[in-house]
C-alpha cells in the first residue's frame, strides 16, 4: 500500500478540525510537522478562550516553536484544513517556516486575496490536499449556525 | 494643566517599548484601554518565549481579551509604539477594537504597505502620538545591532 504522507499529515489536521466543530468552534485544524514527525496539532479555540488570535495556525506555531526551543520553524511544514488568514499568514512568515499545505480556500478571509505576497520565496505554499472534506465541514458548520439563527 | 489623555496612553505604551529594549527584545509596547483605563500592557517577547506571534500587540490583545471575558475589544483602544504587521492588524481586525494608535511607521512590514484595508469601517486608525521617540527607539535598536554585527 503507497501512503501519501501529505495526505496523511492533512488527515490529522482534519482530525484536529472535527473535534473543533464538536466543541462548536469553528471547524479548522493545523499539525506542524518536522523531519516526518508532528511536533504539534492545534484546532480553533477562539470560543472556548474568548480570544480572537487563538485561530489553529496561532496555536499551532506557538506549541511547534516550544517544543523546538527555537522561534523559527525553517524545517518544519505546516497542514491545515482552511486558508490561513492574513495574521495566521503573517505568523507563519516571521516563523520562516519551510512549507504551508491548506486543503480548501477561504475566499473572503483568505491570504491569497491579498496583492503582496506574504510568504518568503523560500517557503513552499501548496493547496489541494483533502480539499472537499475539509472545506465541507466548514460549509456544513456554517449552514447549521444560519438555520439556528432562523429559529 | 491640561492632559493630552491619548499621549498619556502612548507613553505608557513607550515605557513598555522601553522595557523591552532593556531585555534586548526589538523596542515595541503596546497597551489596551477600555473606557479610559488600562486593562492590558505588553511588550514584544518574541525572544524570550522564543515565539514568532509574541509581539507587544498580540499579547496585549490576548490579555485583553482575558480581562474582558469577551472575544471582542469594542469599546477598547490599543496604543502601540511601532505601525502593526499584519498579523497584528489582522489580530486587531477580528478583535473588532474601536481605536488604533499607532506612533512611528514601519516601512517594511507595516499594514499600510498592503493593498487591502484590514480594518473594520468603524476603527478609528490614528498615526503620529510620540512619533518621534517611538521611532528613534527602534532607529537606535537596530543601529546597535548592526554595530555589534560588525564586530
């Protein structure tokens, strides 16, 4: 059996983002990844912690960078479910790390709806990875939260 | 003897610009103020918690944020000493904080080098309290260390 390591990162991040959406948080995991090994996993508390900097991504890079004793993530890779916005983005470029894969846009938050590029060139930004299932949670997490706004 | 009660703020916010510089951390401070009194000071520990997101702002909002119990800053305004990056920015956008003071530019990573507006319609932005005495702290910052670089 051919493992798709990338795919298999993402469906940790996925995993992160389902226990989000069972905390009704909304539905958004990262892993941080080094030399094969996660070094963090981190889904969206922004609720739960009442702060609005508590995004997967934030708490993700804080927890990789204490384990690693270091403030850069050169070597690391980062997996989350949605596109990072533009303070997770920023984030991820002071912590000059190695590689961003998302799995589905974001299109009114999104980095990439930004002109200037955000990422040093070095940094390899990817899209794509379980795209459906990821974006689908959100989209299902969103539709609930309108239907009980209705009621 | 009349008191200029938003440089008063900003002073606060270049004390702790200066607190950071004596912990040989890039000189930036930030406070928070809700209804006119302080409920958040903090200054930039991305090198002592050896942390990429732990800039003044980030912190300040955060501890904010935990003092309100609220996930939004409304009724609150941050006075830093240096023009936010846009990881702050965005961190002060999903805050939804009502005022922004900023003192000197940041030519480089500075929010108003993007092309989108971050902010909320309803955030006042103001540049200039202390511009000068902000500024020339991180000017005589990096000075030092390009000179201690060249040794």
């Amino acid at each position: 059996m051919i493992i798709n390591v990338h795919q298999h990162f993402m469906e940790l991040a996925l995993k992160e983002a389902k226990q989000a959406q069972a905390e009704d948080e909304v539905p958004i995991g990262a892993v941080v990844v080094s030399h094969s090994r996660v070094i963090a996993k981190a889904y969206n508390q922004v609720e739960r912690l009442k702060d609005p900097t508590a995004h997967a991504e934030m708490l993700a890079i804080t927890s990789a960078t204490n384990v690693l004793g270091s403030k850069y993530l050169t070597d690391c890779a980062i997996y989350v479910t949605i596109e990072p916005c533009m303070m997770c983005a920023t984030a991820l470029f002071w912590s000059k790390i190695g590689a961003v894969y998302y799995a589905a846009g974001d299109n009114r938050y999104g980095f990439t709806h930004f002109d200037r590029h955000i990422f040093n060139d070095t940094t390899h930004v990817e899209k794509g990875l379980l795209e459906h299932d990821c974006g689908q949670l959100m989209k299902d997490f969103f539709k609930k939260k309108r239907e009980l706004d209705k009621l």
